[in-house]
C-alpha cells in the first residue's frame, strides 16, 4: 500500500527539527525509515509531518572514547557494524549486527532509530541495556541523559517526549579483557527474535566470573538484564550446576504470553538455552583473551 | 447516510509536491512529485524505469532493491524526496549498452536461476552491490545464504541462485 498523506520538512539544525516536533504534536521524525515507512504503507503509522533528520549534520558519525562510543542519530547499522575502531573496543557489536534484519535494511535503518522504535524483539535496545548505557535526548529546556533501563518502558514506548530528538546514543566500551557473545532464536534469518542473549562477563586469575551481565530480548515487553542471573554467576567458575541455576532463576522474566508460532514454554526453553550457550562461549573468549 | 454527490471533484490532488533531483543511471533526472511517492514508484511511473519490480511495499521481498549511493537498499522502504541529491542505480544500467549482461545477469542465465524472473532485478541489484565492495567474499553455502536472506523467490528454491552467486564470482575473478 502507500502512506496517507503528510507534510514533509528537512530542517538543517537539531534546533530547528525539535521547533517543528514541538509545534506539531503529530509529526515524526523520519531517520533511516526502515519501520516507520512499511508502518506508514500499511498506514498503521499516520504522521501529520515527517521530520527527516538527514540533511543534520550535527546528527552524523560515530565516536569511539576511551570508555564510550558516542553513535550519532544518522548513523546507519552498517556503519556502525563495519566500524573498525568500534570494533577493536567492542567486538560484541559487530556480532550482535549480523542478526539486525538483511544487509539492504541495515544499509538505510539507523542504530538510533531501532532504539526509538523500542521494539522488545530487536537487537539494538538489548545491547543498550546489556552494557549499561544510556541516550541522550534534546527537546526545547535542554539535553538531558536517560539510561537504557529508564528509557525502555514498555512495548513500542520510551521515556522520550514527544518534542525530543535522541541526538545520540552512548555506547559503553568492553572491560578491557571480557569476554562477549550474542545469539538469538528466530524461526528465519534475519527476522525479529524470539529470544536472544547477549553477556559480557570478566574472569579473575582463578577462572571464576568477577563481573557478569546478561540480557534478553524477545521475551518480554522491554529488553531484560538478567540480574538474578548474573548474581547468582558472579564468583562462580560458570560450571554446569552453576549455568542450571542461572536458567532456572530467568524463567520467570519470561512475560511475552503465548503467540501463534511461540508458546510461552519455548520461549523459555529457548531463553535457558541461549543463556547455557552464551555464558559458556563468552566464558571461552575471556579465556582467550586472558592468554592471547 | 445521505451525501451529496453533487460536490466538486477537485481538479488537483491535495497531495503535497516538492522538487526532487537525482542522478539515476548516470543521469541527471528532476520532477516535482508528491511527497509520499515512494522511490519505487518514482523510478517506475516517473522515469518509466519499470525493470525495478515491487512486490509487497514493507521491505520483506527485496523485488525493489536499488543501489543508493552505491549501497543496496529498499527503494519501497525510502521516498523519492528522501532520495534528493542521491545517485541511483537500478537493473536498467546492469547490463552494457550493447545488451551485453553483467556477469552476475549471465550466471544467473548459465545456472537457471530465474523462473518466472519477478524477484530477479532485486536479486542482481543486491548481488552486484556486494560484489562491488572491496574484500573476500564468502562462498559458502551458509556466506551466499546470508547475502540472498533479504530477497524472496518463490519459484527455483535457490538452489540455483545459490550456484549462480559461485558462477558470477568465477566470472569476475572473485572465486
């Protein structure tokens, strides 16, 4: 189908494209559009003004610190997922990307607009959430920081107001040494996951886990840090009986009822799994980054 | 309930215009269109460049797969004022002047890798996009299957796709 219609600026400061979402509580600003247009063309999504941020230029780029990665509001999945320097200080982002939908979609989407989107089965607001970092939205009083837990709310809704652009999003770098691993279950490549689980984790000099973080998507209405999770596997040395208790802890984060493809049991079995999986192959990396 | 018919039928859409220009196949092309016209239809009513198919207008078929900037990419998902100051290729300028085809339009012909052809445009776009990038490619079953995962065919199954990716690598001297 085609969109509805609708007007269409393209401010050239931040400035500009916060007056016009301020001055219309209808319009939407228009990144990447790689959910808002087949929302908009199955007309779902009815904007009275589309604000394509594209022409900003203070909205472009990434910038890797030494303990943050600053990821601008244009910047596409596939920058960010080719980025050499983003790699060498967390290689966990390029493996999170190859399972953020196809090539094409991941040229035009935008890291920031996922975010925005907030859709508990994707990728990006997962990783925000795993690695503890935060955003930045700018509205007519100021800029201000949100982290990811207080920003994801609840299914398609963040802590943004309405008259807010999310100028940027704030990476954290990886511990110097962690270990790192993503893996999701979806019924085909490349779709929104049924569940997936990210975790870094550091090992102390006697191989147990001195600092663990574990999150999930796709099982309920928010991406989940696994808490219970992570406590009960910090000092341990990640051994079977200690993987099995950290499953059976996480069970009950699983909220997303039964759906047409996906029983609430398999999406907990599935969530045990990844978990198992995970733990153990970012448990291997930060071995091997411990002798390499 | 009870409407008049007798109201005028306005003589103008009350869609909004705005001037767009681009480059599309090495030409410089400007038309003032609505500002919803999708690049899909600009491309096929506009410029009658109707090699570029569109199948289901939300980014799941890949029929629609142009090159924008050089990068493959939705053009059902991205509207044409969104393309301003662009540079567009579509299947039109794959193929040389003379109709010679692209190595990846041969293999594809070598290997049977169309049926009924429909997906096929957006297939090559995307296609020919990778090959274009600088680095190794990935020829295993598993690296095509991934470079092949944003596009559907209903027809060959992709085996054949799948073999007409290896072909079109051994032809350009990237196998």
């Amino acid at each position: 189908m085609k969109p509805s219609l609708f007007g269409y600026q393209a401010p050239a400061s931040i400035e500009e494209a916060i007056s016009i979402l301020a001055g219309d509580p209808d319009a939407v600003v228009l990144a990447g559009g790689q959910t808002l247009l087949p929302a908009m063309n199955f007309r779902a999504a009815n904007p009275s003004t589309l604000v394509d941020i594209q022409h900003v230029a203070d909205l472009r780029g990434i910038e890797v610190g030494t303990e943050i990665i600053i990821v601008k509001a244009m910047t596409r999945h596939r920058e960010f997922e080719l980025d050499a320097a983003v790699a060498r200080v967390n290689p966990l982002v390029a493996e999170v990307m190859q399972h953020v939908a196809h090539v094409p979609i991941r040229n035009r989407g935008t890291v920031v607009g996922s975010l925005c989107h907030a859709d508990p089965s994707a990728e990006m607001p997962m990783l925000l959430v795993l690695l503890g970092g935060s955003v930045i939205a700018q509205g007519p009083s100021g800029r201000r920081e949100i982290a990811a837990e207080d920003f994801f709310q609840s299914f398609l809704t963040t802590a943004r107001e309405r008259d807010e652009i999310i100028t940027e999003a704030r990476f954290p770098v990886l511990p110097k040494g962690a270990g790192w691993a993503f893996d999701e279950v979806t019924r085909r490549h490349g779709d929104y996951a049924i569940a997936g689980v990210g975790c870094v984790l550091s090992l102390d000099d006697r191989g147990r886990a001195s600092r663990v973080q574990l999150a999930a998507c796709g099982i309920a209405d928010t991406p989940v840090r696994l808490k219970e999770a992570e406590n009960i596997l910090t000092g341990t040395t990640l051994g079977a009986s200690d993987l099995d208790a950290a499953v059976a802890a996480s069970g009950a984060a699983v909220t997303q009822p039964d759906e047409i493809h996906v029983s609430h049991t398999y999406r907990r079995r599935a969530l045990g799994t990844l978990i198992r999986r995970i733990v153990t192959m970012a448990a291997q990396r930060a071995t091997q980054m411990e002798t390499a | 309930m009870a409407r008049t018919m007798k109201a005028a039928i306005p003589d103008r859409s009350a869609d909004a215009e705005v001037d767009v220009s681009m480059t599309v196949n090495g030409e410089a092309v400007s038309r003032s269109v609505s500002v919803r016209m999708l690049l899909s239809d600009f491309l096929r009513h506009e410029l009658r460049l109707t090699g570029t198919h569109v199948g289901c207008e939300h980014g799941v078929c890949g029929c629609c797969t142009v090159l924008l900037n050089g990068r493959a990419g939705r053009s059902c998902l991205t509207l044409a004022v969104q393309a301003n100051g662009y540079d567009i290729r579509t299947i039109e300028s794959v193929a040389s002047a003379d109709g010679t085809l692209h190595p990846v339009q041969q293999a594809f012909k070598e290997c049977h890798g169309l049926q009924c052809g429909y997906c096929t445009p957006g297939m090559v776009m995307n296609i020919v996009a990778r090959f274009e990038e600088p680095g190794k490619l990935d020829l295993t079953d598993e690296g095509i299957r991934d470079l092949l995962s944003g596009n559907l065919c209903r027809c060959t199954g992709y085996l054949n796709i799948i073999a007409a990716v290896r072909r079109a690598a051994e032809l350009l001297g990237r196998a």
